[in-house]
C-alpha cells in the first residue's frame, strides 16, 4: 500500500496550450495546405511561415465552443469558440480568422501572422479568458 499527502486541486475553465514539435518549443503548425512549418533539419522537417501569411496552429483546453461539446461525444463538425483568443507573434497581433473545434479535444487556430514581423525565431504569445498558454515559438522567414 502506499500513501500520500493530500492536495488540493482548483479547477480551471480552459488550459489552453498548442501542440509542439519539439522540447525547444516550436508550435506544431502548418501551412494553408497543411505541409509542416519548420527547417529542413527541424523534426518534421519542413519551411518557413512567412510575414502576412495564414498558418494553421494546433492545441487543446482552449475552452468553450458554439456548439458546445459534449463529454463522451464525437464532435460531427467545426465548433468555434465562444470567446476568439488573442494570439500574437513577437508582441504584435495576429489576425484569428477561425478559432475552435474541429476534432474531438483538437482545437484549430487558422491565423495571418502580422506582416511586419522580423525573421527567426518568433515567440507566440496566445490567450484566452485571461489564461496565456504556455511559452511557444515558430520559425519565421520572409
């Protein structure tokens, strides 16, 4: 038998967080047509966003959707958020044309990233009901 303390755990209304690639954070998105954005030596490999492009992110426990899903259920279509999230890329906001679900627990995010962001690596910054997501990162390249 064993034995431990007791903790107490609150719980929260979202948990948002994207899917990453890697233990250096990189988001696991991709382009419109769904080929991997990353390096040629990333893991998958892979190219670049670009400035003013619309990427696709990927995540989960971002919150509630219209819609609403159901707990034990399949989700049968896209279910869009109640409340869009803020989702910026090195400190400048990116245009979130679709924000939700479109598989059961996988949360879509169709983003343009701001034109005027500088090359290299770009921390993504995201929100939603006032939780920010964990610390992410892409590769951007004009």
């Amino acid at each position: 038998t064993l034995t431990s303390s007791t903790v107490n755990v609150t719980p929260q209304a979202v948990a948002p967080s994207f899917f990453v690639w890697d233990t250096a954070s990189h988001i696991a998105a991709t382009h419109a047509d769904y080929s991997a954005i990353g390096t040629a030596t990333s893991t998958p490999p892979g190219t670049p966003a670009t400035p003013g492009e619309t990427i696709v992110l990927w995540g989960n426990g971002w919150g509630a959707t219209n819609p609403a899903a159901v707990n034990g259920q399949v989700l049968s279509g896209a279910a869009p958020m109640v409340q869009m999230p803020t989702i910026q890329f090195s400190s400048l906001n990116g245009t979130v044309a679709f924000a939700g679900l479109t598989g059961t627990g996988l949360y879509q995010f169709n983003v343009t990233i701001p034109s005027n962001v500088a090359d290299g690596e770009v921390v993504v910054v995201a929100t939603t009901a006032g939780v920010t997501a964990p610390y992410a990162v892409i590769t951007v390249k004009q």
